[in-house]
C-alpha cells in the first residue's frame, strides 16, 4: 500500500499544507463551512496565495508536469514506496 502525507497535488509539491484537505469522515459540512470560512479571511488568504507563489516559482513556467513528476518520485523514493 502507497503512504503519502498529503493528497492534494499542491501539498504533495509543496511537501506542506498549502490547501486543506478534506477527505472521508473530515469531508462535512462543519468542516467544509470552516475550511471556507478561513480563506476568506485576509491573513489566510494572503498565506496560501503566497504558497502559491511559491510554488509557482518551484515549477516554472515551463515543464511543470516533468519537474512534479520527478518531485512525486523523489517523494515515492525517499519513503521507500517504490
């Protein structure tokens, strides 16, 4: 079975949380109102805008898709998945 921290392509790049991730049981409407509801807010909104930024200038203009490529496989490598 494969691991991985997170599962939003932008964390997994970012090797952070960047994006909140709601998945299964955390998927409900007081955690998505509250997910929401926080990047509404200026200082929130500004800290992922900033991440995006970042990773922005992580990947590039161009071959985006081969430098995430190689990054998952790092990743993949690094925690012995592969």
């Amino acid at each position: 079975m494969v691991t991985t921290k997170f599962i939003s392509l932008v964390n997994i790049i970012m090797d952070k949380l960047v994006v909140k991730e709601l998945i299964q049981s955390g998927l409900n409407k007081k955690n998505l109102l509250f997910a929401l509801t926080s990047i509404l807010d200026n200082t929130e909104r500004e800290k992922i805008l900033n991440n995006y930024k970042q990773l922005k200038s992580r990947l590039g203009e161009q071959g985006a898709s081969d430098k995430v490529a190689n990054l998952i496989i790092t990743d993949l490598i690094k925690s012995k998945t592969i």
